[in-house]
C-alpha cells in the first residue's frame, strides 16, 4: 500500500517496510478512518432522515469516482431513535466520528469561534422559520408576540439553532427582546459558553418536560422545532402563538428572501486534509440529492400526504422553485444576520467572518 495523507501540522508517509502508518495507534477510531481514506476513499455521512437525504439512503446519488460514501441514519435531542442512533451533533463535535455531518449551525458557529478543528460546505439541509414553532397555553394571555415579554417559555437550550433563531426574530421583527423572557431550557447545552448580562435562564428539573409545562399551565410558551404529540393533540389547552402561521412566514420570506438555516454540512479538518476536494464534491452530491427528491414528488402518490404535490407547487408559486439552494452567495444574509443574533445573544463574543467557517475550496459558491 501506498499513501501520505496530511494532518493538522505534519504529515504522515506510509511505511511500506513495516507496513505500518507511523504514530498512528491502529486501534482508534482515528487511524480506522485515516486508513479507510488512503486506502479505499471510503467516507462516513451522518444524516437525518429527511426526504432530500433519502436519495442517499438508497444509493441513488453518484459519489466521485472511486470514492464510496456511507449514509447513516442518525438523530439528535429529543426525537425518536434512528437506525444507526442518536446525539449526532454530540458525536460530531466530541469525537469528530463522522467525515462529513449535518451539524446544528449556532453550535458550529460556537464551535469555531473557540478554535475547534472543524470546517464546513455551504449545504444547508434543515431550514424552519421560528414563526411555525411557537406554542403558547391558551390561559396565558398571549396573543401577539408583544405578550410574550415577563413570560416563561420553554426552549430545548439556549443555542440550540431554532431557538437563536426564535430569540432574533423576536427581537428583530417584533420588538420583544429576548433578556425579557424568563428561559427554561429542556436539556444541557451542546456546547459550553460564558453566559452574561441579565437574562434568566433556568433549567428544567430531570423527568420534567416542557410540553408538558406548557399543557399543564407551568409555561406559557414553548418554541420547538419538533413538537411531540402531547402539545399538538392538547386540545383547547395550547394552540400556535401566529393564528396563521403561513401566511407570517410566507411574509417573512418575502421580507428577507430566504427560509432560516437550521443546519449545516460539518467535516472534521483531519478528514478535508486527506481529502480537500471533498467540501465541493458534497455540495455537488447535495446538490444532485435535491434535485432527485424533487423529482420523486412528480409522482402525486409517492407521499403519504395525498396533496404533497399540489402543496409543493404552490410553494414554488411562493417561494420560488428551490428555498433550498446551497452556495455562499444564496445563503451570505442569512448566514450575517444569524450571526448577528448570537453576537447579541451572547454565545460568541464578537462577529465571525463568513468565510472563516467554509472550507477554502467553496468560498467562489
């Protein structure tokens, strides 16, 4: 076997004497994937299972020539549990376990501004706008976002992308800033950060649950990007802070131009050393994926959602025909004004360049 790969710092030559990688402790997690990048060009990716990743799943999407991409199906936070597991942002940034992840944008932003060795595609997977995840208790008195101010809401954590994003939108578009709402956060931060001014943040009790605070009248409000059954199916007890949620995020599309990035395409910087081409052959294979599942939804029964194709022809009416577009220059105000938000809500310390979190490669997108 032949090789040399190059790792942050030094670089590694093949020892064909000895057959053997120098300094590389061969049972690790570590030296397995250095090998299985020389050796076969074989990368991990770690994914949710949404309908553009099931191009993926089923092999459908063409990797470079001799390259052989494996897609695992894994969750993160609080949703049910995936075919190959959970906590894929912790496994991620804890580990660096996979070659290429669809990471939380707010935690890599953190991430990097504390130096981690990571860097990203601008592949944007996951997207929601706040103003569809906003559940509030009928008792509360709420009726427009002005009433949430003195209010208790609960939030997964404090960093967690949808609810940076919530806090912004807020503030931003309705004048109600985040320090004036009591915080209870279900799960620890993925990420630790120095916290400041005068914002009250509390955490939930272990065994309690948010949507159940919410139903039972202990919060007010809860914004979350995947509700469980026990908000939806609470009856007359909850209901959605926007009467009618489309018709606000429509409005907030045509306002800005984009739907909100929740996620983000993440390599580790030892993987893109052995592999630098391999930032913009995934936004090539993303790209590729999109485009299929667009074309799987011409088929008006390839849902379970028997108007999935009426609904998405009117969001290309709306919305134009691809919210989902990937590149730098697509995405370059979304990405200023996230950062923007959590410059303000105090989760990094001063604003990160743009191209400080891609790759070289892909800064021309």
């Amino acid at each position: 076997m032949q090789g040399e790969i190059a790792l942050v710092g030094r670089r590694i030559r093949y020892d064909d004497r000895n057959q053997r990688w120098p300094g590389l402790r061969l049972g690790t997690n570590r030296a397995k994937r250095i090998i299985n990048l020389v050796k076969k060009q074989t990368f991990t990716m770690a994914l949710e299972r949404h309908d553009r990743h099931v191009p993926f799943f089923m092999g459908a999407v063409k990797p470079p020539d001799g390259v052989e991409i494996v897609p695992l199906e894994i969750g993160v936070g609080i949703q049910a549990g995936r075919r190959d597991g959970q906590d894929r942002h912790g496994r991620m940034f804890r580990d660096h376990e996979f070659d290429i992840c669809e990471q939380s944008l707010s935690s890599y932003i953190i991430a990097k501004s504390q130096g981690a060795t990571f860097t990203a595609a601008p592949v944007f997977p996951r997207r929601l706008f706040s103003q569809s995840c906003m559940f509030v208790n009928c008792t509360s008195d709420i009726e427009t976002p002005a009433d949430l101010s003195g209010k208790r809401v609960g939030i997964l954590s404090f960093q967690t992308t949808l609810c940076v994003q919530a806090k912004g939108d807020l503030k931003q578009e309705f004048g109600v800033a985040w320090q004036d709402i009591d915080w209870f956060v279900q799960q620890a931060e993925e990420l630790t950060w120095e916290s400041g001014g005068d914002a009250s943040i509390n955490q939930i009790a272990n065994g309690r649950n948010a949507c159940e605070m919410l139903v039972e009248g202990e919060l007010d409000a809860v914004f979350l990007p995947n509700p469980p059954p026990v908000v939806l199916e609470s009856g007359d007890r909850v209901k959605q802070l926007f009467g009618d949620p489309k018709t606000e995020c429509v409005r907030y599309f045509r306002k800005h131009g984009y739907c909100p990035i929740m996620h983000l395409m993440v390599f580790s910087d030892m993987t893109v050393d052995a592999a630098p081409w391999l930032p913009r052959a995934t936004i090539n294979m993303c790209d590729e994926a999109t485009r299929l599942t667009y074309g799987y939804y011409e088929d008006p029964n390839y849902s379970l959602l028997l108007f999935a194709r009426n609904e998405l022809e009117i969001q290309h009416e709306v919305l134009g025909n691809d919210p989902w577009q990937s590149g730098l220059t697509a995405n370059r105000a979304n990405l200023e004004r996230f950062i923007d938000f959590m410059v303000d809500q105090l989760l990094i310390d001063a604003p990160i360049s743009i191209e400080s979190l891609f790759h070289s490669s892909v800064l021309d997108t």
